[in-house]
C-alpha cells in the first residue's frame, strides 16, 4: 500500500543548539521510501546516525545562530504488512526468545511494568490465548483510560496514566507495553504517520512480541491498524521520540499529514470483538 506523507515544523532556535530529529520514514527491507525530501529553512548540513537500539532513522544538525527554523518532509512509501492467526500459534518460552527482543521484556523510564505487576495479572492473568489477552488489555485501556489531547507531559509514564484515567496516544502506548511486559509479554513503542487519524498527527502505538511476531495494536482506536507508515520502535518514548532537543530550542508549529497514494484503494482494518487474526507490520 502506497502512501503519502508530510510534516512541517517550526523552532524557534534562541542559541547555538542541536536537534535530532525522527520523522523520517523508517527504510528495511518490506517498507520502501519511493521518494523523499528532507529540507531546513535556512539550509543547515545534516547528518543520519545509525540506529543503535530499536528501528529509526535519526537526522542529526547544529544551528549556529538565533533563527526561526522551518524544517519540512515528503515522502511516497510502500508499506507491507501480512495477517496472521494466533488462534493455535504456540507463544514463544522467555528461554528461547532471541537475545533481541529480550530488552522488551523489562521496566523502562515511562513502562514500570513491576509497579504494574499485580494489576496486570489480577485483570488478564486467566487469559489462555495470548493474542487474546493482549487484545483484551488493549480494550480495556480504550474503557478505562480517557483520550484527552493535551492532558500529559513529557513526564507522564503508565503508572500515571493509570492514575490519572487520561492522557494522548503516547500515554495508551505505553500503559499497553507495561501491562505487557509486566504479563511477560514483550512488548514496544511504535510511532508512525496514520492514515484517517482525526486531526491529523504523528502518530503512537505498540507491537507485542506473540508467537514470533511483533503485533500490532493501538488502545486509542482513532485510526485503522492498516493504515500506518512506520517510523520508529524504541522501549518507549525515549527511544522513539520525534525531537530531541538540545539548547534554546522552542517548538512553535507542526503539520502532519498522510493521504494514499495515486490509484490506491483502502479498506480500514480494525480488530472486532472475537478476534485471533492480529496484523504484524513487515
């Protein structure tokens, strides 16, 4: 499925700073960047750093002097995904995962999956199927939690948000892998460009680590599962975030869009009540 995407930004830079930036659309070997377009106003000499934990493609640049900086990325990407059944599909022993995916298993800044131990296994524990028991957590944060733009911070984790009942897609994101991982399930952060997501945003989600695969899931519900152009997995947000930002750097404005390409036809997916088909992004 072929997509279009975009951002544009605004900083307001004070001083001599340095932004790392991942908005790019992540590259590997089942989703292919067409075409795209990586400009600053005014031009500034960037760099791309290697990813070192997670998936990314992070653009790295100094800015000098006191500007407002205008950064802007368009891009065609073909995505791939693939639907499997986890009806039958044994779950993978934590003695036999691959020493990749062990570090999805464990607490991070904002994921205190042992805070959330108790909880976790008092509401899924009885669960059997696991594509199923992630299933169920996933709606019970949809119940439970309420979507309220704005509501958090930089600071929130998912033991907050399951205090406070709110917060954005960041925060259901990352009450998915703690509840997850405190099942030892493994489970990360997933950030992306969304199609249909009303208002249009960058956009976050998690992937659970069944059978095998990592799944997709998204507790907000706000956009189809089929619709997404990845651009990043990390433990959580700390690993995936859009902007890193070191200095006098104030963000003014932002811009997100994702629109289907010429001639391509979308029909939404989404997870129904008796599921075991989950979809795994390539």
């Amino acid at each position: 499925m072929k997509f279009n995407v975009f951002t544009e930004m605004e900083y307001q830079v004070g001083a001599k700073s340095t932004l790392i930036l991942s908005i790019n659309a992540l590259r590997n070997q089942h989703q292919t960047v067409l075409s795209e377009e990586f400009t600053l106003s005014p031009y500034i000499k960037t760099e791309e750093l290697p990813a070192v934990s997670g998936e990314n493609r992070l653009i790295r640049f100094e800015v000098e002097d006191p500007v407002l900086l205008k950064v802007s990325y368009k891009a065609t990407v073909d995505n791939c995904f693939k639907l499997v059944d986890f009806a039958d599909k044994p779950d993978i022993p934590v003695a036999q995962l691959d020493p990749s995916v062990i570090p999805y298993l464990n607490p991070s800044r904002y994921c205190q999956s042992d805070r959330l131990f108790r909880l976790a296994n008092n509401l899924f524990g009885n669960i059997g199927n696991s594509f199923v028991k992630v299933l169920t957590l996933t709606r019970w944060i949809n119940k439970n939690i309420t979507y309220l733009s704005g509501f958090s911070n930089t600071h929130t984790s998912a033991f907050d948000t399951v205090t406070e009942q709110a917060g954005v897609c960041r925060d259901f994101a990352h009450l998915g892998i703690t509840l997850c991982r405190a099942l030892n399930i493994p489970a990360r952060y997933f950030t992306g460009y969304s199609y249909q997501l009303k208002p249009a945003d960058f956009h976050a989600c998690f992937e659970a680590y069944l059978g095998g695969e990592w799944v997709l899931f998204d507790a907000t519900g706000l956009a189809p599962l089929n619709g997404i152009v990845k651009i990043s997995t990390g433990r959580d947000a700390a690993d995936a975030a859009i902007a890193n930002l070191f200095g006098n750097v104030l963000f003014t404005s932002m811009l997100v869009g994702c629109e289907l390409a010429e001639g391509e036809v979308f029909e939404s997916f989404y997870y129904n009540g008796n599921d075991t088909v989950g979809i795994c992004y390539l």
